[in-house]
C-alpha cells in the first residue's frame, strides 16, 4: 500500500505530466497555424507574380506575331467617305464669317410670316447675309476684317489689306499654330527649297505666311477677282514683288480647276510641298475636294495638305484614297492621304495630311486617334 504524501507525489507529477502534454499540442497548433498562414500568403504572392508572368509572356507572343505578320499598306485601312462629307454642310456663324446663300434670310422671313412666327433674332434691322467671295457695300451694314497682319518672318508686322467681299480669314492664332506645327516638320529648315500652293487664299495671307517664313514661290488660287488683286497689294505692301529669293503668282480661277489641270489654269510651279485649302464651309463638298486631292498631279510625295474644315462636319476621315474602281483606276489608285494632325481651335478644325508618306518628314508620323476613329 501506498502512503498518502507518496500518491499526492504521484498525482503531482501525473498532472504536470498532462499539462506540459497540453502546452506541448497547443504550441504545435498554433505553430502550424501560423505555417498554414504563412503558406497561404506566399502562395497568393507566388499566383499573383505567376500570373503577372504569364500575362506578359502573351503580350509578348502577340507582338511577336504581329511582327511576323505581312506589313499591309496604309490603303488596307482607308476608310470610306462619311455620308455628311458628301452634301455642303451648314455652318451657321455670326455675320462676319456667315456663309449662306443670298437669299436664305428672305425665304426664312416669308416662311415665318406665312406662319405667324417670329423671325430669328428678333430685329428688323438685322445685316443681310451674301455667299462669301460677294462685293459688299456700304449700306449692308458690312464688316471686314483688316487687323491682319504677318505673324514672323522677313515680312513681320506688316498689316494686310482685306478685299472688299464678305470673308472668313483664317484667324491669327489658327495661323500661328499651323505654321509652328510645319515648322516642326522641319519644312523650313532649308531656304528657297519650299514651294507652296494657298487654295481660296482670300486676302492670302496664309500663304504670305509661308513666303516671309522662307517659302521660294507660292501660288494663290481664288475665284473672286477682288481676292486676286488684294493679294497683289498685299504681296507689293511686303515687299516680296522685289525680292530676288522668293516668287508668286496669282491665278482667279476655280479650285477644282486647279487641281483637276493645272496646266489649263496657268499652274506652273507644280508639285508642290505645302497645299492649304480655307474653303467657304457651305459652298463646297469636302468629300469631292479630297478626291480631286487625290488625283491631282500638283500633289506629289511628301506633300504636306491642311484643309481648314467647321466642327459641324465632326471629323475628316484618317486616310483618303481614290474610290474610283472602274478599270482605267485599278492600276493607278492615285495619292494616299494619311492623317498625321486634326486640331480644333473654336468652331474651326484644321485637318493635316502627308501624301504618300516616305519616312522623310521628321515628327510626320500617322495620328489615328485625332479624327475620331
């Protein structure tokens, strides 16, 4: 028989016995509940990292595909010719640079009365409204612009004269941005190397412009016989009927008939390296001047076209081609127009094409995602 103090021995020790048996499992649980832990963590940042590897890797297979496909030309992605380039557009705008037909206003009052409405706007003594390129006169309660003024060049500061028809002038920042953006073409770098052609030149200041930036010869095109011989005085007022190192011409005659045959109109300086189009926005069909761009011999490679365009028409397609497909045309579809800017500045947006692109003209690379694709 046992003693009592050697059983409370003996019960002592099988109680620590079974407590350090406790503390030992759950030492053990808590140990393996922080691996587990751990585990699981490392696991989701070795899926993450496996996933962000394997993510690149297809990326990388792509690339490498497309590069292996066959390059395609910039015709495969030409896209058709919007329906509302096809029609003249209604721009309206305020007097100064409203385009509409002459009796449009007439119409809308006789419309109006036989309908017992009110006249838009309200006022009786409301100017009329002419077809650009019209004389206007003193009693039309006219206005026309005659800030104009050349911005740099050998002829900085020198003030325009305006002809006396209604006009839309290519406003002076609209100028400014444009020609800082040929200028980063790298257009000027070369003097007396840079021939270029302003189509509805107007007071022809745009292509001033160019000749007092270091253009050799430019050639207004304007249908209103005001427009030419203001180009003249303007031309005289900078001096340029005097310099040895730049020349002009001036040819009254339609725009399609100048692009269409030159030669029929006296256009003798072609191609040329700079074409700007500032055509009246409601007497003319976009979609029919980009096609007559296309297969214009005036037009050769490289050839840098702004087409000053309202935002009413949206946007001009990226990439124009000639959309002739009879016989004659399939062996020679004419010039590729690429889209390399399309910038809005108010209601106006000038549209940047290159012809033909040979990689030559620095900072004249293909900007899809300016004409709203």
């Amino acid at each position: 028989m046992y003693s009592s103090t050697s059983l409370e021995i003996l019960l002592l020790i099988l109680f620590y016995i079974s407590l350090t048996k406790s503390f030992q499992v759950n030492y053990d649980r808590t140990s393996i509940e922080r691996n587990n832990f751990g585990c699981t963590y490392n696991y989701n940042k070795h899926r993450k990292s496996a996933i962000r590897n394997s993510t690149l890797k297809s990326q990388t297979s792509n690339k490498e595909n497309e590069s292996n496909k066959p390059s395609s030309s910039a015709t495969d992605y030409a896209t058709p010719i919007p329906k509302n380039l096809k029609r003249k557009v209604q721009a309206k705008r305020p007097f100064l640079g409203h385009v509409v037909p002459k009796y449009a206003r007439d119409e809308e009052k006789k419309i109006n009365k036989k309908n017992n409405r009110r006249t838009r706007g309200g006022t009786k003594g409301a100017p009329k409204l002419y077809a650009q390129g019209q004389v206007y006169t003193s009693q039309a309660n006219s206005y026309s612009p005659s800030n104009l003024r050349i911005i740099s060049g050998s002829a900085k500061g020198k003030r325009l004269v305006s002809p006396d028809v209604y006009l839309r002038p290519m406003m002076g920042k609209v100028r400014q941005a444009l020609y800082s953006t040929l200028i980063s073409f790298g257009l000027y770098e070369r003097e007396g190397f840079i021939r270029h052609l302003d189509i509805f030149s107007g007071s022809g200041s745009v292509g001033l412009e160019s000749l007092s930036r270091g253009a050799t010869h430019c050639t207004f095109v304007d249908l209103a016989p005001n427009c030419c011989e203001t180009v003249h005085t303007n031309a005289e007022r900078c001096n340029f009927h005097k310099s040895s190192s730049t020349s002009y011409d001036v040819q009254c005659c339609d725009a399609f008939a100048a692009l269409d045959n030159p030669s029929d109109v006296n256009i003798n300086h072609g191609p040329y390296h700079i074409i700007t189009i500032c055509p009246p926005y409601e007497e003319i069909v976009y979609a029919d001047l980009l096609q007559s761009l296309c297969h214009s011999s005036l037009v050769q490679e490289d050839t840098i076209i702004i087409v000053e365009y309202p935002v009413e028409l949206r946007s001009l397609p990226h990439i124009v081609q000639s959309n002739k497909d009879d016989d004659e045309k399939r062996t020679n579809r004419g010039t590729v127009l690429v889209g390399i800017r399309n910038r809005k500045y108010g209601r106006t947006v000038l549209a940047m094409y290159i012809a033909n692109p040979s990689g030559r003209v620095m900072n004249a690379e293909s900007r899809p995602e300016e004409f709203g694709l």
